[in-house]
C-alpha cells in the first residue's frame, strides 16, 4: 500500500542531516539570503546528548563560524583551560604537559552547545525532525526524490549528504562504504569528578589527557559541568565488542572484560574505567577510503563524515564538517542559478582538503599505537 501524499513538498534546497555540518550550511545559506529544508532522523534537537569536547580549529571550524556571523557568540561557548594537554605512558609517567594560556588557535567547545547556537541561528521550522531518510533517486535534470521512514517524499532540485558515516544520499555518487579501522572505543563518564573521583580528575588534568601504549590507551578530557568523559582506545578484531554485555545489566563485565587488556598499566589509569559512572558505550571506528571523490553528479553533492568519514585521530571530522558547509554555501551563493558551477567549485577544494586530512588521521593513528607509544605521539607534537 502506498501512502497517499496528494501535495508532495518540494524543496530548491535540501540537506539531510542536522548535524554541526549540515547546520552550518543552512546558517550560511540564510545568512546569504537563501532558504533550505534540513531533515533529521532525531525526533527532535533534544532527543540525544550530544557529548564531547571539540576544539574548534582557526583555519576550518572558526572560519566557518566566521562565514556564519557567530564568531562572537561561539567564544562566549569557550571551556577555559580546556586546551590544556597532558600525554602520559602506561605507567603514568607524565611524558609531556602543557597549560593552557588562553591564547591557542583551538579553544575547545562543548558540542552539544555549539550544535545548539547554530540550530538558534536558523528560522524557525527550518528543521524538520523525526524525518529519517531511507532513500534519494534521481528524477532527471538534477532533480531528486527522497523517500522517508514513513512512506513520505519529498523532491529537490539541490540535495546534500550531511548525514554521516552511513549515508544514505551517497549512493547517489559512490559506492564506497566505510570499513572497520581496526580500533574501537568505549566511552565512559566519570561524573562530579574534583569530588567523587578526586585522583581521575588529577590524572586528567584541566583538559586533555593521552594515556597511550602498544596498540591501546586512554584519550580523556575534562567537561565544562566537572565531569570526565574517557574514551578508552583497543586495537581489536572487529568482532570483539559483539562478545562484550555493554548493556547497563552488564556493565561489572563489560569493565572487566576491557581491563582485561590494561592488566600491567597504572592503576590510576585502570580506575578511569573502574570507576566509570553508568554504563559503557563501545564504538567502532570506520573510515572511507583516503581520496575518497566521485565524478559530478547533477543536484547533489555530500558534506562531512558521508564524504570523507576519517578517524578522529586529526581532531578534524567536525572542523571539517563545517568548514565544507560554509564553502557550500559560498559556492551556491557565489553562482546563483548554476548549481552545477557552484557544486564543481565546491568539490574541487574538497577533495584535496578532505584527502590530506584523511591521510594525516590515518597516519596518527599509527603513530599513537606504535609499540613504542607514546613516542610517536610526542614526536608528532615535536614536529618530527
């Protein structure tokens, strides 16, 4: 049974996917006078946490929050301290330690508040949520039809993949699919830490902590509200956290069954999971290929992690994310009515950006891994 839809919206403009990226597209597209429809699986903006840390590079997410005319309020969003670094052994050996003066090109910013000053910035309805994609065809003339959960379409004469690591508007352009990077992370969250986990938050420090060895580690950071949140690194078989109960029932096992793997490592650095508030959250980590690029397609391009999914061993997936938004949109203002011209000038600085920041993640994420780590790390931040 089809679902009768008598008056089909059509969109000039439609971006699927309200995250950082796709966010950052519609606020510079507005800011340039033009109008596009954002649709997003999330039932709303408040459906999900959207943790973490970011640090916000100058050359890519500033400028793009420059494009953006939200430069000022996104330093008001700013974590003081959190450029702060320490790089530690498995030992616990501090290996390198910096402070953080105030004056660093990548201030950190909680995600879920820069996600929200952009949403804030865009006209009301500008979002539609609850609007899971589950397909996009090609209607001829760069026009697309794209087929929601729910049976609903809507057409486009412009569409753009800012839908991530699994997009579904990618197949319109490639067939490449993310594959396994051979690391996975478990979150975890240490809540209220100066007072309830008083030595993790020492181990920490005031920002960022790598706590690195042969093949696994400790990636940490403080949060604005005084909580740790701790990605732990393994290099696994991809199937290993499938044979894991990360479920809440299971999280005593799920701590063991990762300790298992930090059995001869600092018990300072053991506790940032032991001591874990609530459950563990496994991820795999995927990648695209480096150089991942297509021919042109008319009406649609892609953004972000649905055009260059990297490990986040670059600090770059949500710089990059946004800094294409805003060249989108440049692009598309700077040529209007040539979609095609603006899509071709677009894509011609995104595929080389995208490959040598691909290239560099790829590359330190061996490095932060070698059997000799933390070296590799310690020579990377010396240049070497």
């Amino acid at each position: 049974m089809t679902t009768h839809q008598p008056h089909r919206p059509h969109h000039p403009i439609a971006i699927v996917g309200a995250g950082l990226g796709g966010l950052t597209l519609a606020r510079v597209l507005h800011v340039n006078g033009v109008q596009a429809a954002l649709y997003d699986l999330e039932a709303s903006s408040a459906a999900r946490g959207q943790g973490g840390m970011l640090d916000i590079h100058e050359e890519s997410g500033q400028a793009a929050l420059r494009a953006a005319d939200l430069y000022e309020e996104f330093r008001a969003l700013i974590h003081p301290g959190g450029e702060a670094m320490r790089v530690l052994d498995k030992d616990a050996v501090v290996r390198k330690e910096e402070v953080d003066e105030g004056d660093g090109g990548r201030p950190e910013v909680e995600r879920g508040h820069l996600r929200d000053l952009l949403l804030g910035s865009l006209p009301e309805g500008a979002v539609h949520w609850g609007a899971k994609v589950t397909g996009a065809r090609a209607l001829g003339g760069g026009r697309h039809e794209v087929t929601l959960a729910d049976g609903s379409t809507f057409t486009t004469d412009l569409l753009i993949g800012a839908d991530g690591a699994w997009s579904r508007i990618r197949p319109l352009v490639s067939d490449a699919t993310p594959a396994y990077s051979g690391l996975s992370f478990i979150e975890a969250d240490l809540v209220d830490a100066d007072v309830r986990h008083p030595d993790s938050a020492a181990v920490v420090g005031d920002g960022m902590l790598f706590a690195l060895g042969a093949g696994k580690g400790f990636l940490a950071h403080r949060e604005p509200d005084g909580s740790l949140h701790v990605y732990t690194a393994l290099k696994a078989p991809e199937e290993w956290i499938s044979t894991v109960d990360f479920t809440a029932d299971g999280t005593g096992l799920a701590k063991a069954a990762v300790l298992e793997h930090f059995a001869d490592w600092d018990k300072s650095l053991r506790a940032l999971i032991e001591d874990a508030d609530g459950a563990l959250v496994p991820r795999r980590i995927h990648t695209l290929p480096i150089g991942h690029r297509w021919d042109r397609v008319p009406g649609v391009t892609l953004l972000g992690d649905a055009a260059h999914l990297m490990s986040p061993f670059a600090g770059e997936g949500a710089n990059l994310a946004m800094l294409d938004g805003a060249e989108l949109a440049g692009a598309i203002a700077a040529h209007p009515g040539d979609t095609e011209a603006a899509l071709a000038a677009y894509e011609e600085t995104l595929f080389p950006r995208s490959e040598n920041a691909a290239a560099e993640s790829a590359d330190s994420l061996v490095r932060c891994f070698r059997e000799d780590s933390p070296q590799g790390l310690l020579d990377m931040f010396a240049g070497n």
